[in-house]
C-alpha cells in the first residue's frame, strides 16, 4: 500500500474486489484461485475501506497496479530482504518470509514518519556494582535515516488508524480506550501464522503466533483473534502514563 501511494494511488482510490484466477507463469509454481478469508466478494471499494477490512483481492490489484518488480525493491527500504519475497502477485498475500523482529523495524518506519532505525538487541552493559559500562542511546532521526516520504508515512498511519478503530483490529481501540495506535492483523493459508503488528509513535510491537515447524493453528483462528488480545494486553501494560 505504501508503494502504492508513491504511484499515485490514493485512500479514495476505488478497486474492485472480484473473484481472480492466475495461471502458473503468473505465481511461479501452481494456477491460483486467491480468495477472501470469509469467502465473500464485495465489489468496488476505496483503499481504506479495503485494508480496513483486510480484502485480499484489492490488495492483490493493487500489487498489480504497482508491479511485483517495483513492490520488491518497495520492501527492501524497510529492512526486508528482497529474495525472501519472490516477485510475484502472491507476495500480495505474504507469501514472503520474514522474522517478528524484521516485522516490527518494518512498522516502525511508519512509526518514526519514515525513518527505518536498525535494532539494538542490548540496551545496556552494568558491573556488579551496578556502575553502567556501556549504554546504548537511540540513533538521531535525520535524513540519512529516512526510507520514505514524510508524506507517505502520514498517509499509511491513516490507514492503519484505521483498522485498529473500525476494521479487523477494532478492538484494540475499544479496549485500550485511546485512537493513537495503528496496525494490521495477518492471516496466513490455513491458518498456520496469526499475525498482529502494531505501534503507537513511542512503540512498535509485534505478535507472532504459530508452531516451529509449521502446521495449523485450528480452524478459523485469525490474527484479530489470537494475536491482537496478546498485543494489547501488553500495550495495557507499556502504554500506560504516556
């Protein structure tokens, strides 16, 4: 979506959400007949509307808009790796691999107005007098840093305002009770992956749910339904006094 936007596509802008079929040149491996999660097809409807309710339809049209090609090397400005992600209308839909820890730098460019700021896994190094060796300082925001425009940062906090307010992840601002978080529920096939990745501008936090060797999580379990409830119960915790 974010790509998206640089082409020229809008909130407003209107897809349809129609059934598809792709041949096997299309997704490099098996003919494709991709499908909402509840099966339905709604018709034409604006980004907003479409990423609110998590339609996997509009967002492969909009993936065709963009051009595989171009989405791939989109990715890569927010620290995913572009062989991880084939180039094929399929990434649409996550077809691409990645890590929590890579997900949460991702939504942290949205986070920071489009800078992407690397991971620091030790904040801090003391003696066993407690006397601090050596503490790690968050990097300065400057241009050096910045991956996309402002602008388009702005746009996509909108967006995935959204979804936390009135789409598939509702009930993080309903519990929380505050409209400064944004994020995206993820579904994989089968409901193997339970995805929630969300932030507040102090915060990006990611859950993962699923198995080390992969196998179904059972029938019809989702991100907003597994790993949304675990985000914010943490947030609870994390965002509170601020």
């Amino acid at each position: 979506y974010s790509a998206a936007l640089e082409k020229g596509l809008t909130p407003a802008t209107v897809v349809n959400d129609s059934p598809m079929f792709f041949d096997a040149s299309v997704t490099g491996g098996q003919p494709w007949e991709p499908k909402n999660y509840d099966g339905q097809f709604e018709g034409p409807m604006n980004l907003r509307t479409a990423l609110m309710k998590s339609k996997n339809m509009v967002s492969i049209r909009v993936l065709q808009a963009v051009g595989p090609q171009n989405a791939q090397d989109w990715v890569t400005r927010f620290g995913f790796e572009a062989e991880k992600h084939p180039a094929y209308l399929t990434m649409a839909l996550g077809a691409g691999s990645v890590t929590p820890l890579q997900m949460a730098s991702a939504y942290g460019v949205f986070a920071n107005g489009g800078h992407l700021v690397s991971p620091m896994l030790i904040s801090k190094i003391t003696d066993s007098r407690g006397k601090v060796l050596r503490e790690t300082t968050p990097p300065e925001l400057d241009e050096s840093s910045r991956v996309i425009d402002a602008r388009n940062a702005f746009v996509m906090n909108t967006l995935l305002q959204e979804v936390t307010r009135s789409g598939t992840a509702a009930r993080a601002q309903a519990t929380l009770k505050r409209g400064d978080v944004f994020g995206k529920t993820g579904t994989t096939n089968d409901s193997m992956d339970a995805w929630f990745a969300g932030y507040h501008q102090s915060l990006t936090a990611v859950t993962w749910i699923g198995y080390d060797t992969p196998r179904k999580l059972g029938d019809r379990e989702t991100g907003g339904g597994l790993s949304l409830p675990v985000w914010i119960s943490y947030m609870q915790q994390a965002l509170k006094n601020t």
